[in-house]
C-alpha cells in the first residue's frame, strides 16, 4: 500500500510544476544539440547519469538527516550554492515549496510545516531534491523507493517534454522509457551510499544549453 502511495505522489497530474520546465532539452533541441532519435537516447543517457552523480548522493544525505541538524544546514547551503542557472534555481524553489504543500496536506502528521520554517530561517529556498528525500522519510517512505520514483520523474519529464515538443510521438515517448528504466539500476548501483561531499556535475553540454535557454526566439518551456 505504501508503494502505491508513492505512485500516487510522483503522478505528473500531482501540480508541482514540472510540465513547465524541459531543464535544457528544449534548448538542447533548438542548438541542434539533440537532433536525431540516437542523439535523445544520448542526451536521456548524460541526463541520468548526471542525475545519479549530482543528485542522488543529496537524497541519500537529506534521507539520513531528516531531523535537520547542523549538518543538514551544510547541505542545504552547498546544494543551494552549485544551482547556477537562474532558471533552474527558481524551478527548484517552486517546485520544493508546491511538493512541501502538497504533502502536508497529505501527511499533517508528518509535521512538514517545520521543514518549510527551517529552510526559511536559513534563508534559503526549499530546493525540490532536497525536500523530495526530507518529506518523504518523515512520512515513512523508504530510501530505495525514493532513489528510483526520483529517477523515474526525471525520465518522464524528459520525455514528456520531449512530446510536446514534437520531437517523437507518444508511442515512441513510452518505449524509450521503457528501455531506459534497465539503466536505473546500473545508476542506483553506482551511487549507492554516497553522500553530498561526492556529489559532481558530469554533463557540461547540458549545463550550457540549459544556460542559452534564455537566448532562443521562441519558447515553449520556460527552461
């Protein structure tokens, strides 16, 4: 029943505010960085893998310091400092304050509310990795579980955005996400236990056209 809960929470009906970001394809696709059906599978491939290396060991360290101690505000402070894209950083802040609301409602036992005042008096937004993992383990979810639904809203949004864009139709949107959920565990595996301190950037090209997102003439996304 827990499983089906999660499920639930990580459905692209629940409104956190996803649908309105690509997080650089839409600009990897204008650049011409994406430009065939191979160059997704590639770019889909650099997208986890940076997923797995830059995000994962956060999760694991927000999951193990869910009481919010001194050294969860270390984490929140470094996470905070590598989000360099202006774009993504107002994202991140929304998208963490939205899951941080839905949840409560959810969950009101779980006292939420506290996580939300503690990102307030350090003056930093409630980034949505990091609240995904906190939230989550004070509702009684397990670690594994939220290392995979994090991989797989991902995987969706990516290629969700990818339809709307009219790069490749639903059908072909569904298959790929089919093949890629094998590459999950080879990731998962990857970066079992590590933590923040390991945490590093590996696909720059993305990071750049997700920084020239602001340049293309017209937009669907606002990144």
């Amino acid at each position: 029943m827990q499983f089906a809960r999660l499920l639930h929470l990580v459905d692209s009906a629940i409104p956190t505010g996803s649908f309105a970001y690509s997080y650089g394809l839409e600009s990897s696709i204008t650049l011409g960085l994406v430009s065939t059906p191979f160059a997704l599978r590639n770019y889909l491939y650099s997208y986890l893998q940076q997923a797995g290396s830059a995000e994962l060991p956060f999760i694991n360290s927000s999951f193990r310091l869910a009481e919010l101690g001194e050294e969860m505000k270390v984490v929140a402070e470094e996470y905070d400092a590598q989000l360099q894209v202006p774009s993504l950083y107002k994202a991140s802040a929304v998208q963490g304050r939205n899951w941080l609301k839905l949840l409560a409602s959810f969950y009101p036992e779980s006292g939420l509310d506290t996580i939300t005042q503690w990102f307030a008096g350090l003056n930093i937004p409630p980034h949505f990795t990091l609240v995904f993992a906190l939230a989550l383990q004070r509702s009684g979810f397990a670690l594994a579980e939220l290392q995979a639904m994090y991989l797989h809203m991902l995987l969706r949004d990516q290629l969700s955005a990818a339809i709307r864009l009219g790069f490749l139709g639903p059908l072909e949107g569904h298959q790929l996400q089919h093949d890629f959920y094998t590459v999950f565990e080879h990731i998962l595996a990857a970066h079992a236990g590590k933590e923040y301190g390991e945490a590093v950037r590996s696909a720059f090209l993305l990071d750049v056209a997700q920084v020239l997102h602001e340049d293309i003439y017209s937009k669907l996304f606002q990144n």
